[in-house]
C-alpha cells in the first residue's frame, strides 16, 4: 500500500517472512508515533527491500513491525526517491529513476468494508492549532485505513490526512489541523471521513508452518485464498443448511426473573452490548414470558462479556443425550428454532431480548453444536476429528493434507461458518493441544507448562504445597508411579483443620518435589497411541484410600502405555464391600478411558477373583451387578484374574491415589445415580463462583499469557484441589479478617503519650494543672492527661478518663463505629461505649458528626421518620372526563377467554371507573382499549395520567396523544401516589373478583362489570356522590328499586334543561367536597412531615428500588448531583455515566460531609 501519510516505509514480520530473498537483518528497538498522534508501534529492525515495481527494480529501507493492516506500506521516502506521480483519475501510479520510468494500475480491493468515523464531541479548534480528536467507529478492534470526507473539506477550512488508525474499544483519534485565523467549531457526530477495511485487513492469516518448502506455502496461500471470507471476522455470521437448535421443555410455567441489580457503569455497558448484538442480528427485542437476567462478567482485558443465568430455565429443559468430547466452549453461529427463540428471552435493565443463535449457559449448546459438528463433516470422518469447535485434520503428506484442508474449509464455506484465523494452526508437524504437543512420535506433556513447573521454588506453606501437587497432578498419568513418588508430599497436606499448623517441608518432601520435576524434564516422556490390530489391557486395582488403573498395549513383546489414572474414593464408598471398590475401580477407568476402549478389544486384569465372571452372570451383588450392565456397550473379551503381588502400577495408584478434583477434566461419573440406594451428595456451589456462568478461556489467550510470564506466581497458577484450597482460602481470609480485627484497634498507652506531646493544646492544659492541680477536673500521671468524670448523675465517685488527642479523634471514631467488631451502630451506642474510656472537648458532637457522615450508613440505614415531601394534590378539574388517570392490574391467571389483565380507567372529577380485562399489555392492546372503550364513549379528554411502563410511554402512545389532541402525564418513576386514585381502585377491586370468582374455571373476567357497576353506582366518600349521578345527573335504578316517579314536560327541552340545571348543582357541590376532603387531607399528611428542598450541584444519593437482597444497600453507591430542581420532583445525574433520571423528593437523601 502506498500511504502518503507515512514519512518511512515499513513491512509486517510475516510478509518478510514470504520474501523470496532473505536480507541482512539490523536489530532495532525503538516506537514510532502513528498519525493520530497518540498510538505508537514498536519497531524491531530495519532491512533493505528490492521491490519490483513492473519493469523496475526498486530499493529501500524498511522498517520491521510485527503487525500491520497490509503486508507492506511505501512512505513518502520512497514517493520522494522514485518521483512518484499518483493520478487518482486514471488510477495509475508512475515512479522514475536516473535511467527510465515506469507506470502501474492501481489494484482496486473489490472487498472492501467502510465504516464511518464520527466526531465523539463537540470540538472546538482554535486558530492556527492542531488537535487531536477521539471518533467513534463501528468496529471494537481493528487496524484501519482512514480516508477524509470530501464534503466536509469542500465546505470547511479544517485539513486532514490519509492516515493508519488504531481502533480500540470502537474509537481511535483522528488529527485536524485549523489553518485560519479564526476559531472552528465542529459538531458531536459529524462524519469526519471513511475507515476502510481491505479484505487483507480484517483477514489475519491463520498460523502456517514456514519451514515448509516455498512452493508448497504458496499452494496453502492459494487454499486459504479460496476460503477468504471464511476468516472474515469483522461481523458475526451464522451458520445455514444446518438443523437448529431445539428447546425442549417441560410442562411447567415460563420461568421469569427480574434483571440483577447493576452498576450505572455496568448498565452502560449492557447496552452497549446489546446494542452492537441487535446490530448483528443475533438477538432480537422480545415479548416473551420467559425472562432469565443477564449480567456482565471482566475479560481479561478489562472489557466485559455479557453472560444470561439460565438456571431456571435449564432445570426444566430435557437433556440431550449427544455424546461430548471434554470441551465446554461453543459459538454463537447456529441458529436457534423459531418456536424455541422466545424460550431464551433475558432481561437487562435496558429491556427483554431473546436470541437468534445459540447461546452460551443453555443446557443443551454443547450436544447440540457437536451433533451439528459431526453431521456436516461426516464426509470428512476419515481424516478430521471434531471436538465441539475444534477440527483437527491428518494425514500423511503434505498433499494428502492439502486436499484435506481445501475440503473441510469447503464444507464450513457453505454452512457459512466462520472461522478465528488467530487460533487457527495448519499444515503443522505437531500442535500445541491442552498443554500438551501431538506429534507423530505421540503425546507429551507441553514444554512451556513443563518449564513453568520447574521454575517454581519449594514450597513452604500447606497451600503452595497444595497448589503444587494440583499443578504437576496435570501430568500425572505420564508418570506410572506419580503418587508413591508424591506421597511424602501427600502425608503434609492430607491435615485435619485442627492440624494444620503442624505443616512441616523436611527432607523427604524436598525430594519428592526434586524426583517429580526432573521427571518432567526426563527424555522420553510419552505415552503411545493405540494399535488398531492388538486388544488393550486395562489392570485395575482398588484399596480404602482410592482406586486407580493403566490402560496398556502387549506388541511384540514390547508394553506401549496408553493411560494412567488414579482416584481417592469418598467417605462412603470407603465403606464398600471389596467387591464393590474392585468393580468401582474398574468402572471409574472406563469413564475416564472411554474415548480408548469404545470399540476396541478389551482384556481387564484384575486381582479380585470373584469378578472374573462379572460380565456372564450375576455375583448377587446389586453394585457390581448395575456396574456389569453399564459396561455392556464395550467389547470385554474376557477378565483375568491375577495375584495381588503381580498388580503393582495399579496397586500403587489406588492406594496413593489423587484427590478427585485436581483432575483437569473432572467430572460426574454417573455413580449417584447409579447407585441408587445412597442419596447424591449435596453440591455447594460458592457465591462468587456465579460470575461465570457461560464464561469461556480460550487456548490462544491462556498461551498468550503463558508465555508473557517469565515466573509463575505461585498463588493463582495451578489447578487447585478443591476440597483443600477452599478449606485454606477460608482459613486465610480468616487469618486476615481476625489481624485487621486486632491491628485496627490499637490505641496503646506509648502512642497516646507521644500524640498528647504534640497536642498544643493538651499541653498548655497540662501547664495548668502544674500551677494549680486543685482547680481543674484533670489528673496528669504517668506522663499522660486525663480527665476526671463521673460516670452517672448519682455516683460521686469520679473516674480518670483519657484525654484523648486532636489528632488520634479521627482514628478512634473509625475504629468504634467502622470498623466490623463496632457493627457501624449509631450514635448513642457509639457514645456509651467511648465516654467510659475516653473523652475529648465536644466529643458527643464529634461522634454524632462522624456517624452522621458515614457512607455506609447513609446508604443503608433505614430512616424511622416519616418520608420526606409534602402532599402536593392534583388540581380539581372543572368537569367530568377533562382529567383521567389510568393504570394496569395483573397478570391474574388466565381465563378460558385468554385474559390476564385489567386496564383501569379513572376519571378524576366524577371518579367514574372503566376497567377492561385484557389478554396481555402491549403497546398496541393499551392504545386500542382507550380509543375504542373510553375515547368513543366519553370523548377526548384534556389529559390522560399514567406511570411510565413501556406499555403506556412509546411511541404508538406518543403518536395517538398528538393525533387525537390530549397531553399525556407521567407520574414520578416509583412514585405511584401520583396516580394514587387508580391506584385505590385497583386494591378495592381485586379482593372483589377474588370473593365473587368461580375457582374451578377460572372465570374471574365474567365478574368485573358487575363489580365495576356496583362501584359507580355507591356514593363516593369524597365528593358524596354516586359516580353515576355526577356522570347521568340521576339516580341509577338498581334490580330491588321500585320503578322511578315519571316527570312530564311540556317540551323536550325542558329535560335538557333540567338535567343541566340538576348536573351543575352537584357538580358544584362535587368539586367543593373535592377540595375540602384534599385540604384535609394534606394537613393529617403534612404533619410533622420534613419537606426538605435542594439546590442545583447539590450531591445527593437515591434510594435504589427493585430486587435486592437485604444485604445490599438502600441508597445509590455512586452520588448523583442535582441538575434540575422542581419540588418536589428533582433531575439528578450520575457524573460517571452521565445518566439522568427524575425523582420524588422522598427517595433522595442528602449526603452529609
């Protein structure tokens, strides 16, 4: 690529790499700036390139860099060497030296993506200056081309460049030069130009074996080529042809759960989230009845994951039997069945989406992406292997492999997958695989786990000693006698709680330690593949403490060990008759060995006779004979029985065997349940574990980490043995908890004696009572003051209290009320316990200052008093259906008729109640019930009030407000006393339906007319009327009146008349028994109620409303500062995400300073 905003011409270390002729290389170490001005690239040496520039040869100087957007960019020293005229209308490029010159066609990339480049902020850019501004991308991570808006500098003077940008986290930084003498202003979100991403771009090369011979590279090249957009991975695809992912569930009620309670960072961030998956397609908004809540867990990177609990969902959900290899990682590309999509409904505080694509934390994703796996390479069966999402291919020779490869890649093109070329590795003579290298010679454990280990220094406390073993247990079954060598290291940390202290690294320790990593290191190191053409030999063997077994191969005399497995047994399987712990033993080595016997021949050595004929017939033992039934799927040729002293790898293994979790692929074995009569054990799964539900380390990340650290910390690499590590983590927080209880409290007599020395006035008090002892209350012994008191109003008898320094106040508040054995109480309890020890001047006011000031206590104390803010009533209206509020009660269980919620309709002058039960809630049911059953029949009032569900505040809503010509009022977000007269009637009705209501079927909506009539037509405690004499002007004839007394007229009119005149009349009287009730009202409301007022900037916390448990806190963790005042109802904003929000004067609480 030609940049002309490059000063020098650079080339990627790949690209390099590919050169024909290999040039000298000049070591360099050294950054250069990028044109954004910000972001810099480490330069590792300079080389001189020839370059063949059509019927030219070229050279020049280029510096090395490992990465770049293309294989190789010629600056402007090279522009300038060669003369280089750039015609852009003819697309050609014309470079000269001493002697000729030569032109080129520009090569068009016809697969080019762009994205815009918005401005961020609104930028203002003084005279004469350049700045550099962030702009915001629609890629997370990228490098990029970027290219100015032509528009935008035809109409302004501000000057950009072509330049190289770095995208991270959707921005990067864009220099703009003013060359004016006057400032210029420029817009937030004005396009400032096109990012292009060439197809060479976006498309890393997968990780290639360049030790092969040159023209065997370019045939890859030429393969990889064909399959470009198969390493596309700037959008997500999903995948085609393919069968999708079903949901089957019980017969049970749609599980819902409200969203998890988030930071406003975190809240942020979801949306965020949602929003570029929205983009991509991959979920949609939904409306479903299934709700299971998202939340957000760290990358290693700082950024977030978006992660859904679908706990509830996933117990109610069938399991799918497809057999799994041992991975638990899937992608979001296979689409989901469209009947099944709303099942995976999750909710954010955003709103409820449901998604298109398999998703991680659903029961049946893994089974469900293998099944799908192996279906479409099932033509490729003999030479590739799919484990979930990774494909391994073999064969023989490199053009074996070629057309191997070209066919897998063909069958993933047209299922539309995509494919991380980042973690792609091919055309290799050996791969790196879950820490260990596969290779024609077999499989050994990795190098640089290996030297992780040896690096490590002894340890010498019980949990690095704990950490070690579960480290070097990884490798395990390459070494037959692992745990008799490991064993003295076993016999320090198998302790007791109660003596663990007796801890003790000696000699024999250190040799183990010694023995077992030079074994690591110890050439060879392998175990064998299994041969097709001979049976395999599993010997297991079993003891009270474990049972273990090695899975061999007899060829020509010669043992190939396959596999080595050992296994502590449980408290209650300890309790097995011995039978029982030998066929345990030998089913537990099929569960870990399976993918080696299934469809092998098998011989078991065992040195337990009676089970010799465990497969023929019954032995009359119920385990035994359920494990027989188990193991018919294997072809078990015969079991051999041999003498105890002749089993000795299987007899060390089960009797120094590994603590079941240190296993690297531990799982359940099945054994609870197929030993029925015991119950299955209780699994505690702890709190903090919940972040990564669904969560997923890659290989290439862990590598990458892997070989960033020259040490290993010895506190967070190894695979932990769960029972021990956590028993030690809980000892040691609380090691630490019981020292911060005991350094926290430390007001020796040494420290208050040297901070009263340098307390001035401390001191010229001590001066005093020198001169007159007798006249003051203190007492100066020992070389510190103190004060005398009495220590109640009866007791004359005065004790000496310490006077306390200025300095140590401060200190001594904290350690009485902060700290956790001073249980953050408050005032009075904090006096009592310091005033018999100590005292200072105004120390009651200093503790009421300091516990009024706490944080904590403001964000989770309950407030006794009243809630602040006082009544403010809505205004009367002047007549019937002017005002209306109206409101939502439900979901009540469904009727025969499909209907679950009631739509209550309320107007505020004559307290006449429309209620309409409704099938669901949605935006269009809402605006269609108040058209059709209240706007038709009564009008088009001035103003309809309603609280700010999404079922009342859209657009539909929004746009039927200005059609019709009503103004819509929103009442305070949890603030239903706003509309607190539906809300009234909402709790009438309901014990109303609840008494009149057919149980059996269900038939609560044939009963609210009735109900809603027997309402309207009872007199109203505060206007005095019926809601149907204000609304008819008469009285209403009930099914037991006596037929009403007929008025006769002279003309029709006079009915109209009197009806008007008869209407005003209570009318009238309606509206002053209105206002005197709300004038009561408010005064038995407002009585000794606060009503504090706040000011614009003031910082204040809001009270959080919602689910939450009743250890988080009450009030916002983040301040808020007030930016609009309005009492009672008040704009507050968070500084950090910069949200605002309105609320009622009740849930805000000032914080004290």
């Amino acid at each position: 690529m030609i940049d002309t905003g490059a000063n020098r011409t650079f080339i990627s270390v790949k690209a390099l790499h590919l050169s024909y002729k290999k040039q000298p290389i000049n070591k360099l170490s050294s950054r250069v700036l990028l044109a954004d001005g910000y972001t810099s690239i480490s330069i590792l040496g300079t080389v001189h390139l020839s370059i063949n520039m059509g019927d030219m040869l070229t050279t020049i100087k280029a510096f090395i860099v490992k990465e770049l957007c293309v294989d190789c960019i010629l600056g402007m020293d090279f522009i300038n060497k060669y003369k280089m005229l750039i015609n852009t209308e003819e697309r050609t490029v014309s470079i000269r030296d001493d002697h000729k010159r030569t032109t080129l066609q520009f090569d068009v990339n016809k697969h080019c993506i762009n994205y815009p480049a918005r401005l961020i902020n609104h930028i203002r850019i003084p005279p004469k200056r350049t700045v550099s501004v962030p702009v915001s991308v629609a890629l997370s991570s990228a490098q990029v081309l970027f290219r100015p808006s032509f528009k935008l500098q035809q109409r302004s003077p501000i000057l950009m460049l072509n330049s190289s940008l770095n995208i991270h986290r959707h921005t990067s930084f864009i220099t703009l030069h003013n060359p004016t003498n006057e400032v210029r202003l420029l817009p937030k979100g004005i396009i400032l130009g096109t990012t292009t991403i060439p197809t060479l771009s976006f498309k890393k090369d997968p990780d290639i074996d360049y030790s092969l011979a040159q023209k065997n590279i370019y045939k890859v090249k030429r393969v990889l080529d064909k399959h470009v957009k198969l390493f596309d991975t700037t959008k997500p695809t999903i995948v085609i042809n393919v069968k999708p992912h079903a949901i089957k569930t019980l017969d049970y009620p749609p599980p819902s759960s409200k969203p998890y309670y988030s930071t406003p960072v975190k809240q942020d961030a979801m949306y965020k989230i949602t929003q570029e998956l929205l983009q991509f397609e991959l979920i949609r908004p939904s409306y479903s009845p299934y709700a299971a809540p998202a939340l957000l867990v760290a990358k290693h990177d700082g950024t977030w994951r978006m992660v859904v609990d679908y706990k509830k969902l996933n117990n109610i959900t069938i399991k799918d039997n497809h057999p799994l290899p041992n991975m638990e990682q899937t992608i979001q590309q296979i689409p989901i069945e469209e009947e099944d999509r709303h099942k995976t409904a999750f909710i954010t505080p955003e709103g409820l989406y449901e998604w298109n694509v398999l998703a991680q934390g659903l029961k049946n994703s893994p089974p469900s992406f293998q099944r799908v796996m192996a279906d479409i390479l099932s033509p490729c069966r003999q030479f590739a292997l799919v484990y979930i999402d990774d494909i391994v291919v073999y064969s023989r020779s490199f053009e074996e492999h070629l057309q191997y490869v070209h066919q897998v890649l063909s069958i993933l093109s047209q299922h539309n997958f995509q494919l991380n070329p980042s973690k792609c590795s091919i055309f290799r003579q050996q791969i790196d695989y879950l820490s260990h290298t596969i290779s024609e010679q077999g499989v050994k454990p990795n190098n640089e786990k290996i030297q992780a280990i040896i690096k490590l220094r002894e340890p010498s406390t019980l949990a690095e000693a704990n950490k070690f073993l579960g480290a070097i247990s990884w490798y395990r079954k390459f070494i037959p006698r692992f745990a008799s060598i490991a064993a003295p290291i076993h016999t320090i940390t198998n302790l007791t709680k109660a003596n663990r202290n007796k801890f003790s690294w000696r000699e024999p320790q250190k040799e183990a330690f010694l023995q077992l990593k030079q074994l690591l290191i110890t050439s060879p190191l392998f175990l064998d593949y299994p041969d097709e053409n001979h049976p395999v030999i599993l010997t297991t063997d079993a003891s009270k403490v474990g049972v273990g077994g090695t899975l061999q191969q007899h060829i020509n005399g010669e043992i190939k060990n396959l596999y080595y497995h050992s296994q502590i047994t449980s408290s209650s399987q300890r309790r097995y008759d011995p039978i029982e712990l030998e066929a345990l033993a030998i089913w537990k080595c099929f569960q870990r060995m399976r993918p080696y016997l299934l469809g092998r021949s098998i011989i078991i050595y065992t040195d337990h006779c009676p089970l010799c004929n465990m497969m023929t017939s019954s032995v009359k033992n119920r385990r035994v004979d359920r494990i027989s039934v188990l193991l018919q799927e294997y072809n078990i040729d015969k079991i051999i029985h041999i003498k105890g002293q002749n089993n000795c790898l299987a007899d060390y293994l089960s009797r120094h065997p590994i603590q079941p979790k240190e296993e690297i692929f531990g799982e359940d074995y099945g054994i609870s349940m197929l030993f029925q009569g015991e119950p299955p054990a209780k699994v505690t799964v702890p709190v903090n574990h919940t972040q990564f539900i669904g969560a997923v380390i890659t290989r290439s990340k862990t590598k990458q980490i892997q070989q960033q650290q020259d040490t290993i910390d010895t506190t967070n690499t190894f695979i932990k043995n769960e029972s021990s590590s956590s028993t030690q983590a809980t000892d040691k927080q609380q090691n630490e908890l019981s020292s911060h209880l005991i350094s926290s409290n430390k007001f020796d007599i040494t420290k208050i004696k040297e901070e009263q020395l340098k307390d001035s006035f401390i001191q010229n008090k001590i001066k005093e009572i020198m001169l007159d002892p007798t006249k003051h209350p203190y007492v100066f012994k020992d070389g510190v003051l103190y004060k005398l008191m009495s220590t109640n109003a009866t007791n004359t008898t005065k004790t000496k209290l310490i006077y306390l320094p200025s300095s140590m106040i401060n200190s001594l508040l904290q350690s009485y009320h902060d700290d956790p054995l001073s249980g953050h109480f408050g005032i009075r309890r904090t006096y009592f316990k310091i005033k018999n020890k100590f005292w200072w001047p105004y120390m009651k006011r200093s503790i009421s200052q300091h516990i009024q000031s706490c944080l904590l206590c403001q964000q989770h104390n309950i407030n006794r008093s009243k809630r602040p803010g006082r009544l403010q009533p809505i205004l009367t209206p002047g007549g019937p259906f002017q005002m209306i509020g109206v409101d939502y009660c439900g979901p009540f269980k469904q009727t025969p008729s499909g209907n679950q919620y009631v739509l209550c309709m309320t107007d505020y002058f004559t307290r006449w109640v429309t209620a309409i039960a409704l099938p669901n809630c949605s935006a269009q049911t809402t605006a269609q019930a108040i058209f059709t059953e209240y706007i038709c029949r009564y009008g088009v009032p001035l103003s309809i009030l309603s609280d700010q569900g999404t079922h009342f505040r859209n657009q539909l809503m929004d746009s039927m407000a200005t059609l019709i010509g009503y103004h819509h009022i929103f009442s305070t977000v949890y603030h239903p006393q706003t509309n607190g007269m539906v809300e009234r009637f909402n709790a009438t009705f309901v014990p109303q339906l609840a008494k009149l209501q057919d149980r059996e079927h269900n038939n609560w909506d044939e009963y609210l007319l009735p109900i809603v009539f027997a309402y309207n037509t009872g007199i109203h405690a505060t206007t005095q009327y019926s809601p149907y004499q204000l609304q008819f002007g008469r009285e209403p004839r009930l099914p037991t009146d006596e037929p009403s007394t007929s008025f006769i007229f002279n003309k029709p009119n006079d009915y109209y008349d009197q009806l008007k005149k008869s209407l005003l009349i209570i009318q009238r009287q309606a509206h002053g028994h209105i206002i005197n009730r709300q004038r009561q009202y408010k005064i038995h409301y407002d009585k000794q109620r606060p009503d504090p007022h706040y000011k614009v900037n003031d910082v204040v916390l809001i009270k959080i409303h919602g689910l939450k448990t009743k250890l988080e806190p009450k009030y916002s963790i983040a301040p808020k500062i007030i930016i609009k005042a309005q009492h009672p109802t008040y704009w507050v904003k968070d500084e950090h995400t910069q949200i605002e929000s309105r609320v009622h004067v009740h849930d805000i609480r000032p914080i004290i300073i």
